[in-house]
C-alpha cells in the first residue's frame, strides 16, 4: 500500500497530472517538491513512492541548475539504495538512466508531438506492461535521451526516433520517455503559455498548438488508460512481490 509520495517537479507546468490523480485514488498523501524554485529534498526515509516528471533542463546542465545534482543522488539513492517504488517521466527518465550509470545525451532528432511506441519483445511478455496494446499513440516533447542503458536496465518499448522509450529496473522501477501524465487541463494550459507556444512551433512549424490540441481529444481517453495501466502493474508487481517474500 503507498501511504505517502514523494514528486519531483522541475516546471510549475509540469506537474505530476494523471499520476498524482493514480496516487489519490491509492490513498496516498502526495508531497511535491518545486525543485526550480529552490526548494530542498527532504528526507526520503518517510516515503513509499517516487514520482519524477518532466522539465525543459538537460540532465548535463548542473551548472545552470545545480539543485540537478541533489536531484541525481536521492534518484541513486531512492533506487538503488531504498529500492521502492518509482515512477519516470520524459526528465524523469533521464535522470534514473544517469543516477544509475547510463548515459543521456542529444536525441538524433527532437520528438515532438503524439507519436506511436511499440512494445519489444521483452515488453511483450514484461508484467509491468500487462494490458497494453503492442503499439499506442503518447505525446512526445524531448531533444535529449538515454544514449546508455545502465547496467540492470531493460528497454521494454522504443519509437522510430528514440530507442528507449520505456525502461523498468526489477520490479519497481519504471519510466517512460513519453508523457503518460498529460491531462486535457493541462494541454489547454499550454494555450496560455507563449514560451509553450513557441517551443511547439519551432518544432512542428505554424499553429504547432492547434495540431495537437486536435490530435489530444480523441488520444487522451487512450492515454488515460495506458498510463492507468501501467501504474496500476507497478503497483501490483510490489505487492506481488512482497507476499512472495
């Protein structure tokens, strides 16, 4: 049972989304720390969960934001020390590859906008990826990804452009390239944000939002429940464990 979480977040919008709402409906209290706006990780003994989500800043970037250094060690020490449940997304990926020893850098080209991921054989038969279909449509917005896999690690889906679209490490531990977070709110947020707005543009061309807006509303119900799903076989996979034990 997750009784308290703990959420990295890099960006004021790039908040936890369907994950935090996975998190409420398990009981959970959720604890997210601001990390752009300066605030400290805390002691990560209390915590059942670990949620990192997405931000604009690369992973090599520790000058311009040093707080990515303390980020790094309590991802090592959450996963490889504590070994508990942990949930990645897009930056989130990034950072466990790097905490644990693999490698992150540019993409061969930037994925922006909603693309198809297919399962591998490895995710086929994986139990985390249990109830997917062997290929699903996700919003993508990344120009970096894990170049290396860390030792341990296991690709279980990839996408024409980057090979690790979702990585798990045993059984609790998993992430994914892609947004399984996005809501309809928050896409109708980044309407209202110019620096969003131009960023979608210089990747897609003119009325860059408006394209994906329209190709969300018939995605989102999808992404609702691939996301569910895969929280859901994490979630279940601790608990299997556990009683084994």
């Amino acid at each position: 049972m997750i009784r308290r979480a703990l959420a990295f977040q890099h960006m004021d919008d790039e908040p936890p989304g369907l994950f935090g709402s996975f998190l409420a409906e398990e009981g959970a209290e959720l604890d997210v720390v601001m990390l752009h706006r300066g605030e400290a990780i805390p002691s990560l003994a209390p915590y059942d969960f670990l949620l990192v989500m997405g931000g604009a800043m690369d992973v090599w970037e520790t000058t311009q934001y040093p707080w990515l250094q303390d980020e790094i060690a309590a991802v090592r020490e959450w996963t490889w020390t504590r070994n508990r449940p942990f949930m990645g997304v897009c930056l989130g990926l990034q950072l466990l590859a790097k905490a644990l020893g693999g490698e992150v850098g540019l993409a061969r080209a930037p994925e922006v906008g909603f693309g198809t991921v297919d399962l591998n054989a490895l995710g086929l038969g994986h139990p985390m990826m249990r109830g997917l279909s062997p290929s699903f449509k996700v919003m993508q917005w990344h120009h970096a990804e894990v170049t290396r896999v860390p030792a341990g690690a296991e690709v279980l889906a990839s996408s024409q452009v980057s090979p690790v679209q979702i990585m798990s490490v045993g059984q609790d531990i998993l992430a994914t390239q892609f947004h399984g977070e996005l809501t309809p709110a928050l896409i109708e947020r980044w309407a209202h944000i110019p620096q969003y707005l131009e960023w979608l543009e210089q990747a897609m061309g003119p009325k860059a939002y408006d394209r994906v807006k329209a190709q969300s509303k018939p995605q989102m119900p999808k992404i609702e429940r691939m996301g569910r799903i895969m929280f859901r076989n994490l979630i279940a996979n601790r608990r299997s464990a556990r009683t084994a034990a």
